[in-house]
C-alpha cells in the first residue's frame, strides 16, 4: 500500500480522499488503511494493480522488484525521454495506455488512450504536443507546454516544488476542465474561431 500511495502521489491521483478501504474489492480490503485507499482504488481501476490470485491485496506485505516493475510498466506506458525528440503516434507501444514526457520534446499525431504525464524532471523545457487526443487526464507538473490541436477532457496542472508552469494553448484546441494547483501561466494564442481553448478553470489550494 505504501508502494501504491506513493506512484498514485506521483501521478496526481484524483481519488485519494474520496475512496474508503471498504469500496475496494480484495478479501482483506479489511486490513488496508484508509490514507492508501484511494491511491489503491484508482490503480486496480486503471489495471496497473490487480492484486493475488486469491483475491487478496495483503497491504502489509514488502513489494517485490517484479511488483514494481509491473506497477511502474503499467503507469509509465510509452515514455518520452529523449531531449528534443519529435515523437508519433506510431512510437506507441499497443500494450499500454498511458504516456510519460520527462524531458522537452514534441509529440505530435497521437492519441492517448489512458493519462498523458508531463513530469517536473522536464523543468522550464518546451513540450509542444500537436494533433493530439488524450482520452484521460493530461498531468502538467512541469515545463513550458503548447498545446496545438489538442483535445483533452481534463488538465491538471500540478507542481509539488511549486515551479512556474506555463502552458499555451493554440489552433483547434479544446479542454473541458482544467485544475490548477500550483503555480502557472495559462494563456490562449490564436486559437481557431471554433475551438474552446481553456473553457473552465478552477483554482485549489494557495
């Protein structure tokens, strides 16, 4: 449970206050405890946990590098992690849905059938994800992000080192919901007549 708090932490969960031990499905979601929770739930709802074939969960017990390797394969999905790197779709692996960029480079042509990851490790680098469509959540803790032609339902940007954030958005672009919890700069530059750009914003936190 600590090892899926932690990469749940990272990822930004969304569910980690709003689930009990009690909503999970393990045998002995009895004996989970309720700060993991949620972290947990979100993960066996994605398919990066799925617990023992017994049906058990056993937060108690000490992870294993296969355990790991498995949880962080499923999180990761396709990893862009060459600087200045011009990315497609056609670089994606068919066995995993999300998408991590921990360094600046351009994305371009793709969708993304899980979350999309910007990390913090990217810092004041350019990102510029173009004719992109992101199913889940695109997670934004670092880096200066165009988004050109780029359809998302939610956005979130988040920094845990409070980082100046600054993302664009540009051409047909359209995000639905866009939470911001840290630092940023959100700005709109010729986006087409028909397209949304940021359409709802909420703030949280200081």
């Amino acid at each position: 449970e600590q090892a899926a708090t932690m990469i749940g932490r990272l990822y930004k969960t969304a569910a980690a206050d709003t689930v009990t031990p009690n909503q999970l499905t393990f045998t002995d979601k009895a004996k989970v405890n309720t700060w993991s929770a949620g972290y947990i739930y979100d993960a066996v709802q994605k398919g990066y946990i799925v617990g023992y074939p017994d049906g058990t969960f056993k937060p108690g017990n000490t992870v294993t590098r296969a355990e790991v390797s498995r949880i962080l394969y499923s999180y990761l999905g396709n990893s862009l992690s060459t600087q200045s790197k011009n990315y497609q779709g056609t670089d994606f692996r068919n066995d995993v849905e999300n998408t991590t960029i921990s360094e600046g480079c351009t994305l371009s042509n793709a969708e993304v059938g899980g979350d999309l990851y910007i990390t913090e490790g990217v810092g004041s680098a350019a990102v510029m994800l173009s004719d992109v469509t992101i199913d889940g959540t695109l997670i934004i803790s670092g880096g200066n992000v165009t988004l050109e032609n780029v359809d998302a339902p939610i956005v979130m940007v988040s920094s845990s080192m409070n980082r100046l954030v600054q993302v664009t958005t540009t051409g047909n672009t359209n995000i639905s919901a866009t939470t911001v919890k840290s630092t940023a700069s959100l700005s709109e530059a010729a986006l087409d007549v028909s397209a949304g750009g940021f359409s709802d914003i909420a703030l949280q936190g200081g």
